[in-house]
C-alpha cells in the first residue's frame, strides 16, 4: 500500500498527548478543534494525508507551543463521517515514519515539511519470520494468564504477512506506554524495535503471574476485602 501512495514533502499535523501513529495501523479520530476542521477539509479535498504528532512532553516551552516529537505518523483518510454539529469522526491509516525538517506554518493549522524514514532491517528473511512468531508466543501466554486480549487481535497479527508490519501493529495495539510507543516509533531498526518490545511484553507477563500469584484463588470481590 505505502509504495502505491506518494509521501508528500509537507503535511498538515495534529499533534496530540500520547497519541502515536504507527504504520499500517488504525487511529479512530474525534475531531472538533476549529483549527482540526478547516485543516480535514482541506485534507478531504486534497490527498487525504496528515501526520499525527505526539506531544513532547519533555520540553519546557508555552504550553501552547504544543511541540512535536520529531519523528511521527503520516496517515491516509480512509473514512470520515461529518456531524450535524460540525465535528467529524474519521479513520486513519498510517503509512510511513516521518521526521519533521521544519515548521512551515502555524495558522490556521500546524504544516511541517517532512521527509519518509525507512527501516533497516539487518539479517535474512528467515530470521526476520521469527519476528511474528516470538510475539504471537508471549500473546497466548498472557491470555493463558487471563489477559483480556481478543482472540480477533491474535487472528488479525497472525494473518499479517510481513514480519515488521505485524511488530508494528502489535505494537500499536498492544503497548499502553505512550513514552515506551514514540521510542518504539523512532527505532529504526527493526531486530532493535523487535527487541524493545518483546522486552516490554515479557515484563507484562510477569507482571500478569504475578498478579494471579497474588491474586491466589479469590475472586475480584474477595480482593478488595484484603
């Protein structure tokens, strides 16, 4: 898909706190900013591209600066539905790492001239398969632990052919750190992302026996008289 679809060198960008837009991924989007509406229709009436910035919350500046991390999510419209009110809902889809060059304008929406980052993906392809096949162990482990992952989630990331689009989703839908998330978006590499994020998901199961051992043979009610 992303080879089909030319990346624009500028793109309107929302930036938004622990919000980050990974490719292939799905981001349902609530929009009702005045700045956000002129900024989806002219989006609508052009190529149906903006990037998802989030929020770097590291820095020291005007909270109304809203400063960006660097690297972000550009993503393609795919369905929007406008309100009687004015405000839309719409689905994104992303497509491509991006790194912000400059701030080309503020008013009335944030453009910034961006550029695509590939990933670098070290080693042959066989090894590159073990990828999906890591991820997908540690996933039937946590729901054996009683983790409420959706057995559509497990289906959906095993029919995902490509081994870095599936670390990329898995993440998208699996991590709950919005800081752990932006870093794993600006790893390029991919063994390296594959690493970060299987290291993630090994401490959530230990954290997830852990539970059950404390947890021992009582109820969700029985917990709270403890």
């Amino acid at each position: 898909m992303n080879q089909e679809i030319e990346i624009p060198r500028e793109v309107p960008v929302m930036t938004l706190r622990s919000t980050v837009l990974f490719p292939q991924a799905i981001l349902p989007l609530y929009i009702f900013e005045e700045r956000y509406r002129t900024m989806l229709n002219e989006v609508l009436a052009g190529d149906r591209i903006f990037a998802v910035a989030s929020l770097d919350e590291s820095r020291n500046d005007s909270p109304g600066m809203e400063t960006p991390h660097k690297v972000a999510g550009i993503g393609i419209v795919r369905a929007c539905k406008t309100n009687e009110d004015g405000t839309s809902n719409l689905i994104l889809q992303g497509l491509a790492r991006v790194e912000f060059e400059s701030i080309v304008s503020e008013s009335p929406f944030r453009r910034a001239r961006i550029h695509q980052l590939c990933s670098q993906r070290d080693g042959p392809e066989d090894s590159l398969s073990l990828i999906s096949e890591e991820i997908l162990r540690i996933i039937e482990t946590q729901i054996r632990l009683g983790a409420e992952i959706p057995r559509e989630v497990v289906s959906f990331l095993a029919n995902v052919q490509d081994p870095e689009a599936m670390l990329d989703l898995a993440i998208s839908t699996l991590c709950a750190s919005g800081e752990l998330k932006q870093r794993l978006l600006e790893t390029g590499n991919v063994a390296a992302r594959h690493r970060l994020f299987v290291d993630y998901m090994r401490k959530l199961t230990a954290k997830i026996k852990l539970d059950q051992k404390l947890k021992g043979d009582l109820d969700e009610g029985d917990l709270y008289n403890n």
